[in-house]
C-alpha cells in the first residue's frame, strides 16, 4: 500500500467533512490522480475513518466524526434539540449547516451529534448528506 502524507489525509478528511463528496472530486481538489484517491478513500473507509454512501448513480465518501467522552453529554443533549427540530418537519431534507443553523449551535458539535444519531439509529444520511428523521421519534 502507498503511504499518503499525513497533511494529504487530513486534506481529504476534512473536505468531505464539510460536504460528502465523489471520488472524481476529491482527487481534482486534491491534485491526486483518481486511481490514487480511489486507493487512498479504500485505505480511509476500511480504517474507519471514513465511510461511503451508494446510490444507484454513484458513491459519496464521509468523514467520520467521533465524539469525545467529556463531550457525550452535550452531544446527548444537542442531539435530543435536532430530533426535535427534524420531526417537526419530517418531510423536509436538512444539511447539517441548516441544523447548526436552526439549533443555534457551531458546525462541529452538530455533526458530532449527528453522527452519534447516525450510529443510534435516530438519524438517517441520505446519499447526497441531507438528513432526516429515522426510526424513534423526538419526544
């Protein structure tokens, strides 16, 4: 396996933290040739640092976000403030800037709750990195 400096990873992690996005795309943000990024996002996907959504059409590459354990309560309640947001509307498609936005809360502790609600089971990413309300309701 190619070795990737650390600055490329981290490159890569975080433009698909702010926008799921293609192979094709990142490898020309990038400036790898797409056979390298293809390789490099296998290596990412498979060391759980990263995860791929499949539509019929095409993939889109996240990255994931872990939560730190003096963060889990916070997270626990800001993820309780969006399920009550998204089963207010439960046929609207929200991106997690519209979320931080609605709950008045910063980009990175959103989507450390929307990934916990991800992993639970209440939150649902669709192949395009909207967001919906799935399985248990918001009380």
């Amino acid at each position: 396996m190619t070795q990737y400096s650390e600055r490329t990873v981290h490159t890569v992690l975080n433009l698909a933290f702010i926008r799921p996005r293609k192979n094709d795309e990142l490898a020309k943000l990038t400036g790898l040739p797409i056979p390298v990024m293809r390789e490099l996002l296998r290596h990412l996907v498979e060391s759980g640092r990263m995860f791929d959504t499949r539509s019929r059409r095409e993939t889109h590459f996240h990255t994931v976000v872990t939560v730190a354990p003096g963060q889990a309560a916070q997270t626990s309640d800001m993820l309780a403030r969006i399920l009550k947001l998204l089963a207010r509307h439960p046929n609207k498609m929200f991106t997690a800037k519209e979320v931080a936005h609605q709950t008045g809360t910063d980009l990175e502790t959103t989507v450390q709750s929307l990934s916990s609600g991800v992993l639970q089971g209440n939150v649902r990413l669709n192949p395009v990195g909207a967001l919906r309300l799935y399985g248990l309701a918001a009380a």
